[in-house]
C-alpha cells in the first residue's frame, strides 16, 4: 500500500506522455505557485509590511529566473531559428515576421532612442523615453494574457483536449477584458510616474471606464464557465488542472480590487517561471533528440537500441534537474533573502556605477571584475564542453548562457555605460547630463528595450509555423492547433 502511494506520488516529478514537462512541473510553474503564494500574502503578510527584504529577494531571483526568461527568447531567435531566416521555401508569411522581430524592431527602438537622445532638449528628451514605458507596458498586457492563452492551448493539447472557434473565443475574451482593466486602472485621471528615474504621463480615463471593465469582466468569465461546463456535458473533457491554474493566476495578477502591495513585485517572477516551463521542456526535448542523433551515426546499429533504452532515464534526469534548477533553487533563495538584512547587500549596478564613476578606478573593484570573469568564463567553457557529449551538456548550456547574458545585459554592460556616460567617456550625444537622467539611462534603456523586444520574438517564435518549436515543444506525438500562439 505504501509501495503504491509512494510511487504514484513520484509519478507526478516524472514526465509522461500526457504532459508538457512533468505533472506537477506543468501546474506548479503554470500558474499553481502564483496562486498559491497569493493565498498566502492575501490572508498572512501584512499590506504595510515593510518592502525593504522583499524587494531584494526579488532582485537577486531576477538573476536566476527573470532575466534568463527575456535571454531564451534571444537564443531561440537568433540561435535555433537562425536558418529559418534565409528559408525561402518555408512559409512566407513567418519568414516576413522572423524579419521583422528580428531586424526591423530592434533597429526602429535604437533608432528612437538615438533621436531622442540627439534631440538636444533637456524637456523634450525625457518626454521621448517616456514614450518607450508607456509603450513597455502597454505591450505587457498582451504579452501576459497571451502567455495565459498558450498555456492553455497547449497544456490541454498535451492530454489531448482541443476547443472550438467558440470556445477559443470564449477563453481569450475575458483574457482581453482583464487586460483592459489592468490598462485602465492604471490610467485613472492622469498622473506623472517614473521607471529608472525616468517620468511618464499616464493617460486621463474616467473612473466609469474601470467599473464597465469590471461589468464585462464578469459576464465574459460567467459565460467561458457555461461554455467549459457545456464542453463537459457534451464531450466529456475539460481544461487540465495546469490550464485552470494559469487562468486563475491571471486574474490575481491584474484585478487591481484583490491585489497586495508586495504580491504585486513578485508577478514577473511568476510570469517568468511560467514561461521557462515551455522553455524548459522545447531545450530538454532538443538536447536528447539532438544526442540521440549523434549516437546513432557514431555507433553500429546494435548500439542504438541500448542507446533509445536509456532515453527514458536521461528525459527523466534532465526533467528533475530542470525542477531543482528553477523551481527549488530560486524558491530557497527567495526564502533566504526575503529573511536577511537588506543592508548587507549592494546592487550589481550601484556596485559598477560607483566603481567606474570615481576618479581612479580601484584594485578591488579590478580583482572583482578578473574574479568574475574567470567563474563565468570557466562556467561557460565547461558547459560548452559538455554540451559536446550529452543531452545534459547541451541542456545546461543553453541555460548557462541564460544566466550570464542576463547578467551582463541588465546589469553589468547598461551600469557601466551609465557611469561612462557621466565621466562624459563616450562619443557624442551617447553621454548625457547627470542632472536630466540621474545615472540611469542605459540601465532603463536596456531594460525597455528587452521587454519591448521580446514581446514581438515570442509573437514568431511560439507559433506552430516555427519548426524547431513544432518538432521539439511536445515529448509526444501531440500537434499543435494550427495557428496557436504557444507561449506568448
């Protein structure tokens, strides 16, 4: 009896032909920790608890999760897709927008921030970034309601549960409503803000606007109820359990009426586990496809079926390092920090600006730098030579170079330009007065320039036209409803 228990209980850490990673990794990292946290801090941690612990707990998981989630995307673009942009016989119409994402933004955002830059206007300059958050975060709600979507779509495709026109539909509108009323909300009557110490105007929409929000938000949820209890009745079937919590993580993360002051900081986070869980399980489906490949043309033919006998581990090896990696790691660490005096610690980026903005650099700040770049580089040499013999290897890598290009991108290259800048180190109108952007404006541009950026690489990346993602997303013989939007 134990015996049964017990292994029925593993079961769900291990993958199976009904899930998208593992049974709990599916739920787990859909939506089923989010609500579970937001359960927690709605009835246990006080709405005025000080901010301090929190905010660095988030800081430093930002490392480990958040950034690595914007950097996949990049490697998925430019690195398993890069041949897909010279297909001239593939599909046209993701040719043009692997084009477009890949080229045409980019170079229109550097572009913007040039002008802006070159405008020569202490008044107007600071107006055009505004421009860039207001932008930022309107392309947020998109972006997380149709993460929401995908995570339904292909979730439920996993235990082969498909939906209808009208049932798509019914699903997507309150998604929609929900991202008008976060919109909305945040727009009330106008007022100036400030994202890395650079102000935005908010929009001026009368308080009626969010109370119909709220009117329609009700009638489309009622109604996508009626339409999955109808689905039952008819058919049988019903969302998986991983769907549900993605759709109920929605709705905590944008109804302003149920939020809480410190929940709010930590959503990305989610966001962003939410989104690895289909990274995680694209990579590690990759990683022993690929080896498998390898194997098979390196050894006899009779090699190769104790080859295949052994995938079975390595999938499940790779599936619970994945777990320990980005659910147990960052979890423990966010318990750790959240707990520990925030005084101890610098940012990365006050640690670099401070370095390089002083007249003389110092030793310490030098030895600091030859440190971390021989960990980093010994890190990435070692994943790259093991990425050459086994699924493992190329498991990891992708995820090392994850966490280094995050590291460099957010923190290290913007902050040391921002204290180059104000040493008046750059070229042209590259530097900038301390007095309009106070230190911050790589810093704040990059990270602008990140999420806006990803926000139109997952609208080609996570789609079916994509055939690395077509061939790789599902452990199974599982296919994706044509025209689905997976992860984004």
């Amino acid at each position: 009896m134990i015996g049964t228990i017990s292994t029925k209980v593993s079961s769900i850490f291990l993958p199976n032909k009904t899930s998208l990673y593992t049974p709990f990794m599916d739920v787990f990292l859909a939506g089923g920790a989010a609500i579970a946290f937001f359960v927690v801090f709605y009835f246990f941690v006080d709405t005025n608890a000080s901010l301090v612990h929190f905010a660095w707990a988030t800081y430093f998981i930002s490392f480990l999760v958040n950034y690595p989630h914007f950097i996949a995307s990049y490697q998925i673009l430019y690195g398993d897709s890069k041949s897909s942009f010279f297909d001239t016989k593939s599909n046209t119409p993701y040719l043009y927008r692997l084009w477009f994402a890949g080229l045409i933004v980019p170079v229109v955002l550097f572009g913007f921030f040039y002008y802006a830059l070159s405008s020569g206007s202490t008044l107007g300059t600071p107006i055009y970034m505004g421009y860039l958050v207001s932008a930022m975060f309107f392309f947020v709600g998109w972006h997380y309601i149709k993460q929401i979507y995908g995570c339904v779509i292909v979730l439920s495709s996993a235990k082969q549960v498909y939906y209808s026109a009208l049932e798509r539909r019914a699903i997507l509108a309150p998604l929609y409503l929900l991202w008008i009323l976060s919109f909305v909300a945040a727009n009330i009557n106008g007022a100036t803000a400030a994202f890395y110490d650079i102000g935005y105007q908010t929009m001026q929409v009368p308080q009626l606007y969010v109370t119909l929000s709220y009117i329609l938000l009700t009638i489309a949820t009622l109604f996508l109820v009626l339409v999955l209890i109808r689905k039952y009745k008819k058919t049988g079937t019903y969302p998986p359990l991983g769907a549900l919590a993605a759709l109920g993580a929605i709705y905590i993360w944008y109804i302003p009426a149920i939020t809480h002051p410190l929940y709010f900081y930590i959503i990305p986070f989610f966001h962003s586990l939410q989104y690895l869980l289909f990274v995680l399980a694209y990579r590690r489906n990759k990683a022993i496809a690929e080896t498998g490949r390898l194997q098979v043309s390196e050894t006899s033919a009779s090699s190769s079926s104790s080859s295949s006998s052994s995938s079975s581990s390595v999938f499940a090896q790779l599936s619970l390092y994945g777990m320990g990696v980005f659910v147990l790691i960052p979890f423990l660490l966010l318990a750790l920090f959240t707990y520990m005096n925030p005084s101890a610690f610098t940012s990365v980026e006050v640690y670099i600006a401070t370095a390089l903005s002083t007249p003389a650099i110092s030793s310490e700040f030098l030895i600091t730098v030859l440190v971390v770049f021989i960990v980093l580089a010994s890190v990435v040499l070692l994943a790259r030579l093991s990425a050459r013999k086994s699924a493992f290897g190329k498991f990891s890598l992708f995820f090392v170079n994850a966490y280094v290009l995050g590291f460099l991108f957010f923190a290290v290259v913007p902050s040391s330009l921002d204290a180059l800048a104000l040493r008046q180190a750059l070229p042209g109108v590259l530097s900038y007065d301390s007095a309009i952007f106070k230190g911050s404006l790589y810093l704040f541009f990059f990270t602008v320039f990140i999420n806006i950026h990803h926000y139109f690489i997952d609208n080609v990346i996570w789609k079916k036209e994509n055939p690395h993602i077509r061939k790789y997303l599902f452990n199974n013989s599982t296919e994706i409803p044509a025209g689905t939007k997976i992860a984004q």
